[in-house]
C-alpha cells in the first residue's frame, strides 16, 4: 500500500500559533551518530491544528492504555492532568510565537457605498 510510511518515531514537534507540526523520523542504515548508534533521519511531517493535536494525543494515551493492560512494557508517561514542563525543559518540541498579523489599511471614506471594484 502506497499510504503507509514507516517510522520508528517522532524526531520533533514544533508549536507556531494554531498550527502543530510533527516530524516523524526513521533509523538511516548507512548514516551513524559519533557514538555509532543509526541516526534517525527525516522521514514525514504531518501538519495540523491544535484542536486536532490535542485529539490525537488523547487517542495515543488510550493506545498506550490499551499496551499497557495487553503486558506491554512502556516508559512511565505522564498523564495529561499534570503541569506541562517549561519550554526549556522539553527537548523535542519547539514551541514559537506566531508571526504578528500585517496591521489592517486605513479605510477610505469616499462618500459612496459602492464596493472598490467595477
């Protein structure tokens, strides 16, 4: 099937204004880090809304429920409900301000009510 990729993780996930984008990363079989170990290399970004984000990281905490009763043997997450750490302290994610809107053009008043436009 053409609309799979395989990924063996997320590489970085970065938070501009109402927009979410997740990098998704796959272990290169030629390219290596200093230490030896396979360097995780781009693979898929996948791009949404934080509405949608944030659903999706509810569906993930079920699937990772769902292992966890199955016997699979997971890191300890936290959960949703406690304090997000400070930027600084999350590695992975980069969180930016969204870029300043353009500031709106004066009105002109010229005694019409006809659009601008023929």
């Amino acid at each position: 099937m053409d609309d799979q990729i395989f990924s063996d993780g997320i590489g970085t996930i970065s938070v501009i204004g109402a927009t979410v984008r997740v990098d998704f990363v796959a272990l290169s079989p030629t390219e290596r880090e200093p230490n030896g170990q396979p360097k995780a290399v781009f693979r898929q970004r996948i791009v949404m809304g934080v509405d949608g984000f944030l659903r999706s990281a509810a569906k993930v905490q079920e699937a990772v429920q769902a292992l966890q009763k199955m016997g699979a043997a997971a890191p300890q997450l936290p959960s949703f409900t406690e304090p997000v750490p400070r930027v600084e302290e999350v590695s992975a994610v980069t969180v930016a301000a969204a870029p300043s809107p353009a500031p709106a053009p004066p009105v002109q008043k010229t005694g019409t009510s006809r659009p601008p436009f023929p």
